[in-house]
C-alpha cells in the first residue's frame, strides 16, 4: 500500500485502540448494556445518510446479524471489558473471533483451508489456554469466559453477513445498531440497575466515552477501513489491525497501571500470531472478517 494508505491503518489502529481505554473509562460509571445501546442509538443518526432496504427476502439474516453482533457481541464484550479491570486480556481475546470464523466458514459454508490456516487456528486457541492462567486473568475468569463467548457470537454474526447483498458496509452498520438499541435497553433494564442515576450522575468522561465509540471508533474507524478495502485487498490491510489490540496494552499500561504477565503476554502473541496467520493465507472466497474492534 502507498505510505499514506499505511497512516490510514495507523489511524484505525490508533481509533480502536484507543476505544478499548475510552469504553473502560466510561463503564466505571454506566452499566455495560446501557452503555452499548447508547453507543447505538448514537450510531443511527450518524449513519442514517447510508441506509438503504435489504433485498426482499433477507430481513431475517439482517436481524440475525443485529442480534449477533449488535446485541450479544457488543453488550458482552463491553460486559467483559468492565469485569475485566485491565485491557490486554479482552483486547487480546477478541481476535479469537478470526479462527472461529474461519471453522464455522469450513463447517456452514464449504470452505476449504490449507494446513498453514490450519495450524494459525490451532495457534490461536492454545494461545488462548496459555493467556488463562495470568494471574491477570484468574483475577475474573468471568470477562475471559464473557469475551469468548462475545468473540463466537461476532463469528457467527461474520458468517451471516455473507448472504447480505446490495448492502453497504455502512448501511449494514445502521441496520445492525436500529435492530439492536431496543433489545439492549430490555436487557438493560431486565439485568442492570440504577439507570437514571448513572446517566444523571455520569461524568464527561464517560459522555467522552460514548462519543468516541461512536463517532471514532465506528464512523471514522470503519469508514476508512471500508475506504481502503475498496482500494486494496482484505488481506493487506487486515494485517496491520493486528496493532490495535496491541495499542490497546499499552494504554492499559500507561494509563490504568495494567501488569500483563508472561503468561498473557506469550499466550497473547500465540493467539495474534495465529490470527495473522489466518489472513495472511486469507483467499479471495474465504470469509471477509469484519475489521478488529470493540
């Protein structure tokens, strides 16, 4: 890619990576699914320019794909990323999604892999073994349980996206947070508490929080990646997102006093390792990954 296509990736990087460290900041004070709906409802007037009708007959995949990756992705991981009290271990664990994408792809849709994808997805999940038993992560076995779990629903959410047609990437982003803002407000209401006063009591940098997931992290973040695989290949530009989990550590390191030990440490190069195996060996029929963000 051309140098200034690479500061583009850079900026994307920069934007989710820096999203990890915002949305942490602002789930100290709002609860995770409230949180995400806000994130969402946000998104909807931001996108709304691009938002076009799905073709007759895949309304339904549209919704299922809100409800995978709008509703239990989204809220999960940010449930995850607030049990959590660190950023490398969700940030981490998220690229998981990558090889459970591809194993769905090859069970549901017929796709063939070689030994080398292969062995990138056996990599991945013994680098997720590997990355349990920091102490970092035993302190809540719950966000690392949590963010997998968040990381197969966006999998399964990536696979669906496949039978989408005549959509736009941005407009599937507007269809995904209209069909998700009003599950996630009942999942709100039915499992968190106290809304009106979080949202009364809630700080700038929480308000910061919501924005910059929003308007960063989403409009800007996707819409230079969505600008740049119209000009390149996915597997050049899927790469470099691999430094944003990476970003994401070391602002959890400068800014909320995060020890990642060698376990998460060696375990967290296994599973990016992996991951990048995969889209190095990524085809040009194999699952278009979504780009890497929270």
């Amino acid at each position: 890619m051309p140098i200034r296509h690479v500061a583009l990736v850079l900026l994307i990087c920069f934007a989710w990576g820096g999203n990890f460290l915002f949305s942490a900041l602002a789930l100290r004070e709002i609860p995770p699914f409230l949180f995400t709906a806000l994130r969402l409802g946000l998104l909807i007037p931001l996108l709304a320019f691009w938002l076009r009708g799905p073709q007759s007959g895949q309304g339904w995949r549209l919704l299922g794909v809100g409800m995978c990756t709008g509703v239990l992705h989204f809220g999960l991981s940010f449930w995850a990323l607030k049990l959590a009290g660190n950023l490398a271990s969700p940030a981490i664990l998220m690229q998981s999604y990558v090889p459970m994408a591809t194993l769905l792809a090859v069970l549901f849709l017929g796709e063939r892999i070689g030994w080398k994808t292969v062995a990138g997805i056996a990599a991945s999940f013994a680098g997720v073994l590997v990355l349990g038993f920091d102490p970092l992560v035993l302190e809540s076995p719950a966000s690392m349980a949590l963010m997998l779990v968040s990381a197969l629903f966006l999998a399964i959410g990536t696979v669906l996206m496949r039978g989408l047609t005549r959509l736009t990437p941005m407009a599937q982003q507007c269809w995904i947070a209209i069909s998700a803002v009003v599950p996630l407000l009942v999942l709100s209401l039915t499992l968190e508490h106290d809304h009106w006063h979080a949202l009364q009591a809630a700080s700038w940098t929480a308000w910061g929080g919501v924005v910059y997931s929003a308007l960063i992290a989403s409009v800007l973040g996707h819409g230079l990646f969505y600008w740049l695989v119209q000009r390149h290949p996915v597997s050049t530009v899927t790469p470099y997102l691999l430094l944003a989990p990476v970003i994401a550590i070391v602002l959890g390191v400068l800014f909320l006093g995060d020890q990642p030990g060698p376990h998460l440490l060696f375990g967290g190069a296994m599973v990016l390792g992996g991951v990048l195996t995969i889209a190095i060996r990524a085809k040009t029929r194999a699952v278009k990954a979504p780009p890497l963000e929270l």
